[in-house]
C-alpha cells in the first residue's frame, strides 16, 4: 500500500499535467485575441472545448478523488505555508466546485465563452448590439446555471467566489455604497475646482513610436523581454503560459497617448505579479495569482500610484518629450502631469481617471446582479446602461460601442463576478504601497531618479511569491496587517486632488 508520501507525489504528478493543458488552452487564448485569422474562429471554439473537456475529466476523475481521500489530514502534518498545506487547501476548495460541473456543462460553457468573443469583436466594430444579444442571453443562462450547482445566499455569490474568495454580494454591495458616499462628493469638488486642459494627449502620436517608447518604458520598469513579449489587441489584457513566458498587450490609438501607455503600464504590473511567483511553484497548481482583486492592485498600483505621480515623470517625461518633441516640447511637467490625472466624468472605463472609475465598476456590478436576479432582460440592458450613465456620471451615451460594448468580460466569460475586481484592487493598491512606503521611506525618491528596484523587490517579497498558496485576504493581511479598508485608498485620493 504506498505511503502518503507516495500519494502525494502521485497526485502532484497528475495536477501537473492537469496545468499543462491550462497553458496550452491560455496559448490558444492569446492567439485568438491577437494573431489568429477570422475564419478560425470556429474550429477555435472546439479545440477550447475539447481542452476543457480533457483538462476537467482529468481533474475531477476518480483517480484524484481516490488520492485526495487517502491525503486525508495529511496537510495537517506540515506548516500552513508549505507547499504540500497549501496545495491540498487550494486543491481541495478547487475539487469540491468542480465536481459540481458536468463535462458536458463545461464543454457547453467553454464552446460558446469562444463564439460570443469572435461574436462580440464583430458586434462592437459595427456598434450593433443585436448581433450579440443572442449570445448574451445563452451566456446569462449559463451564469445562472452556474451558480445553481452551488450553495449561496445570492446568485452572485458563487461567480463571485470564483474571483474573489472570502467577498459575497451582500458584503460588496456595502463597500460599494460605502466608496460612492466618499467619491460623489470629490468628483463634484475636483471637477468644478479648475479646467484642465489635456489636449497634448490627443495631438497625433504616430503608434511605430507609441510602440518603441511603450516597449522601452516596461522594460525600463523591470519588465524582462526574455520571458514576455508586448503586442496588439481589441481589449488590453495579460496572459501566462509559465514562469519564462508571461505576455502583455495594449491597443494603439494615433490621436491618444495616454490610451496605450497606461494600458501597457497595467498589463505590465500584471505581469510583474505572475513574474514574482516563486519559480518552484511554475507549472503547479499554486502558480499564479491569489485573487482579481489582489491582481488588480498589482496592475492599477504601477499604473496610477507609479505612473500618473509626478515624481515617476520628473524622471521620464524628459524622455517622452524627446520621443515627440512637437507636441510635448513647450507643455511642462506641471501642465503634462495635470493632464494625465484630468478627472472628467467620461464613458470608457479604461479611459477613466482615478476618482471615478469605481463609479464605472459600481454600474457593471449593478447591473450584473440585476440581470441575474432577472430584474434586467438582455434586451434591455443598453437602455439601462445608458439611464445609468446619465445618472451616476452625467454623461450621454451616443452609442453601444462607447456603452455596452466597450468592455469584453461578458462577451468571452460568465455575467457575475467580473468586476468587482477593479474596485477591490484599487482599495487593496493604496494598502499595498503604503506598506512598501512604510517599509521604504526613500521609495519615491527613488522612483523620481527612476529606479525600482526597491519596490519590485517589495512586493515580490511581501505577496508575489507566494502565488496561490493564500487568499487574496490572507495575503493582504500578511502584507499590510491591515484587514480590507478603504480609508488609506480614499487618503491617497484627497492628498492627490485636492
């Protein structure tokens, strides 16, 4: 009969091999969202598919059943941080959810996740929202499902769950209300304190040099081109295939700088997350981030708390000026770094400026629990987006590609879960950094000489290394000793604006 030791050993094996197939689907991915040409689209959507079908079958098999059941208190034999403890938590949590879904479920969800995207891309470039309604009603169908094989006391919950651990409805619903009580009130005051003009951003930047100041500003912040690559895509994102292969991309615009480099900038900082994994842990099960939110305070740390302060540009914008001198040569630093942090009450949340993002996010994660609870037809969802807009921003909405549209994550996954993310993230930023600072106290000298090492070294000490081996609020207590709070994030906004 083999030992525990054995067993485990066994079950690593398998586990492995079950994160291969991840990789190899995340490649697929990547070149879906970049290179791949249109007519593939359909044959993609069976090879993600027949991936997930072979990847879950594997996972949720009675050999690893078999084995998990002859591990039985076998974490309990080793510290709560080592690898064996942690694996066996996270594995655990992750054979119980999964068991819960059929192949052919899962099969079904993954075919038509990779139809809405290709669906979606034609939709969005045509500003027609009819050719995607279908798609977004069989996707709520299956969100519902979804959250139907599991115990909740919202229907969001378990699409919550699966993001953002230890966070329900109920609980974030609180935190959102809590955030717009503060932020209604500064986005009046900030906006009707002083015009900012910013059109220095909007004169034309030819996107060969975007790119060539793009790639030397990530690589200058410690992104490494031997283990990544930057490229093209409709919606910005950060995907990884191992330790040595953690990849980024960004969208160019000719007549918005800005558009591309703080895209760039927050795909780098996912990357550096991923990057800072402890490379035992490449190709486990524990590889990766703990949390969307954990990973969005990685991303929105170096893009707004880096790089929109004025100490980072005292070191670059000198650079940048060089690189366009035409329109950059007679705008100061004064002028440029106001221009960066315009707050204005706008459409795109990825064009948003600090302070009322998470007014963007609080409409998103709205109107998903409405659509859920089924107080919101599909149908009707661009009329509501629109009346919510106007709303809670002002703002009119002219058309669906500048609305309902503009962000993919309903379009290639699951309605519940996919934003909440964005806002936890900005908390969890301010309590990041101020921790860093705490620790530091030269840090922002530093980052004004243009150097970052301290930082990086930091947060790779503090949470990245640790990949999934704690939740997201493990390891943002871990980090800060702080529990969830968003007094140091709502400081970290009044010291700025006002």
């Amino acid at each position: 009969m083999a030992s525990q030791k054995e067993n485990f050993s066994s079950l690593n094996k398998i586990l492995c091999d079950i994160q291969d197939l991840k990789s190899i689907s995340n490649v697929l991915i990547w070149d879906q969202s970049t290179h791949m040409p249109v007519n593939g689209a359909a044959m993609r959507g069976r090879q993600f598919s027949t991936l997930g079908k072979l990847t879950h079958e594997k996972f949720v098999g009675t050999e690893v059943k078999n084995l998990l059941n002859s591990l039985e208190g076998y974490e309990n034999s080793f510290p709560y941080e080592s690898y064996e403890s942690s694996l066996l938590r996270f594995v655990r949590k992750e054979f119980a959810k999964a068991t819960k879904l059929s192949p052919s479920f899962v099969n079904t969800m993954l075919e038509h996740q990779a139809a809405s995207y290709d669906m979606w891309i034609k939709a969005r470039a045509e500003n027609n929202f009819k050719l995607i309604e279908p798609y977004l009603e069989k996707t709520l169908e299956l969100s519902k499902t979804y959250a139907q094989h599991f115990e909740h006391e919202h229907i969001a919950d378990p699409l919550i769950a699966e993001s953002d651990e230890g966070f329900s409805a109920k609980q974030l619903k609180v935190i959102f209300q809590n955030l717009r009580q503060a932020l209604v009130p500064l986005v009046d005051q900030v906006t009707k304190k002083e015009h900012v003009d910013d059109s220095c951003l909007t004169k034309h930047y030819p996107i060969d040099k975007q790119e060539k100041f793009n790639k030397y500003l990530v690589e200058s912040l410690g992104y490494n081109f031997n283990s990544g690559r930057i490229d093209t895509t409709h919606h910005p994102f950060m995907i990884t295939f191992s330790h040595g292969d953690v990849r980024i991309t960004t969208r160019y615009k000719e007549n918005n700088l800005a558009e591309s480099l703080f895209s760039s900038i927050h795909e780098m900082g996912h990357a550096f997350y991923e990057l800072g994994v402890d490379p035992s842990l490449d190709g486990t099960f524990l590889y990766g981030g703990t949390s969307s939110g954990v990973h969005e305070s990685q991303s929105r740390l170096w893009e707004n708390i880096v790089a929109r302060s004025k100490h980072f540009w005292q070191h670059y914008y000198p650079i940048l000026q060089k690189e366009f001198p035409q329109n950059l040569a007679s705008v100061s630093l004064n002028e440029f770094y106001k221009s960066i942090n315009k707050v204005s009450k706008s459409l795109i949340r990825t064009d948003a400026d600090e302070l009322t993002y998470n007014l963007h996010v609080t409409i998103r994660f709205d109107l998903e629990l409405e659509m859920l609870e089924g107080n919101l037809k599909i149908c009707d969802l661009p009329q509501a987006w629109n009346e919510r807009y106007k709303k809670d921003l002002g703002v009119d909405v002219k058309s669906d590609d500048h609305g309902c549209l503009q962000d993919v994550h309903w379009f290639s996954s699951l309605i519940g879960g996919q934003f909440q993310g964005y806002t936890l993230g900005n908390i969890m930023s301010a309590q990041f950094y101020a921790a860093a600072v705490r620790a530091n106290p030269t840090l922002e000298s530093e980052i004004a000489v243009g150097e970052f090492g301290t930082l990086r070294t930091w947060l790779r000490n503090n949470l990245h290394q640790y990949g999934k081996k704690f939740t997201g609020l493990e390891v943002l207590k871990k980090a800060t000793g702080q529990d969830l709070n968003i007094d140091p994030y709502i400081s970290y906004l009044k010291r700025k604006f006002l």
